[in-house]
C-alpha cells in the first residue's frame, strides 16, 4: 500500500458519522429572471455576455473577433473554427491557445458562475491555460443559486469538475484590479436558445 493510499485509508476510517442535510436549503436571491441576472453578474465581475440563437451566430463572433488566432473547440458544431488533433496533448502544448470554446452543464444566477466537468474540457488545463475562454450554455440550463446548482449536480458521477465564474483576477497588490492574472484574461458566454 502506498503513502497516498495509507492516507486516505486513515481518513476513510476517522470520518464522523454522517448528519441529514437541513431541509431548505432555498436563499433568498432568486430572480424574476435568472437570464438577466446571470447577465448582469457576468457583466460586473468582467465577463461577455452574449445572447445568440444558434451555432452560426457563435461562428461570425468568433471569425469576427479571433481571426488567425490558434483557436481549439471541444463542440462538433465549431470544428471547423477549431485546431484539429488538440486533443489529450500534454498540457503545456495549450499554452498559446488563445481561444478555448466548451461547453457548460449549467450556469447560476447569483454569480454568473458554470459548472463544467472533465467530459466537457477534454483536458483540465484548457479552460485555466487559455488567453480567452468562451463558453456555451443554454438558456433553460441557469439556475438561481448555488444551492440549487449543488442540489443538480446531486451524486453526478465524474472524475473532475469546476464552477468557473468570469475571467481570471486579482486586486491584491496595491489594490489594482488585474484580469487575468491567473488564468484566461476574458470569458465570454454565448448564451443559446
């Protein structure tokens, strides 16, 4: 048995027993219009939000806005747009990448955040490595709160995940706000009917 395995042995068999959950775990945030609120979140914290109604309107933005920049997709619907055989590289090799498209599970109201797993990525250092990150979530896939995104993901099976929300940033050296300073510099969300 290895060190790790030792560990996590010993923590498995020191757990305290386990406590029910409370029964209402509502906030009191929920919006008349998660959309809209999801938006304006995005907004304040540095984020792009844009409203499309489908896969080509996501094309022109991106050919608008990315053109000849290394650009790689985890959605067959922008393969055409996207490197081919990015794939399952080693991570360092994603370092130039200056637009990573993916998709979200969900997104939440109260702080624009989106829950994105393995699955969707690929490979875990896409969206943390990128220069700019785009996202595409449905409408109908925003909830209200993080209680309410806790309570979706439930038991869900999965290797990794990640609540991802905005662009990267950081204030704390002489109380300058920096974007980007630890990962992608901009992130937008094509939001899709």
């Amino acid at each position: 048995m290895t060190s790790r395995e030792q560990i996590l042995a010993k923590v498995l068999a020191n757990q305290p027993n386990a406590q029910p959950l409370p029964a209402d775990l509502s906030t009191a945030f929920p919006a008349a219009n998660p959309l809209e609120a999801f938006a304006t979140v995005l907004t304040n914290i540095g984020g792009n939000f844009v409203e499309v109604k489908d896969f080509n309107a996501i094309k022109d933005y991106i050919s608008t806005h990315f053109a000849g920049q290394r650009i790689v997709s985890t959605l067959s619907e922008l393969a055409e747009l996207s490197e081919q055989g990015w794939e399952n590289q080693d991570p360092h090799t994603y370092a130039n990448v200056e637009l990573a498209v993916i998709n979200a599970h969900f997104g939440v109201a109260e702080n624009a955040a989106v829950w994105i797993t393995e699955d969707l990525m690929h490979q875990r250092a896409v969206p943390f490595i990128c220069q700019q990150l785009a996202i595409v979530l449905s409408k109908n896939e925003i909830v209200q709160t993080m209680h309410d995104a806790y309570l979706k993901i439930g038991s869900a099976e999965y290797g990794f995940g990640s609540f991802i929300a905005g662009p990267s940033k950081t204030a704390d050296i002489e109380q300058s706000l920096v974007l980007g300073a630890h990962g992608p510099k901009g992130m937008t969300i094509f939001v899709i009917d």
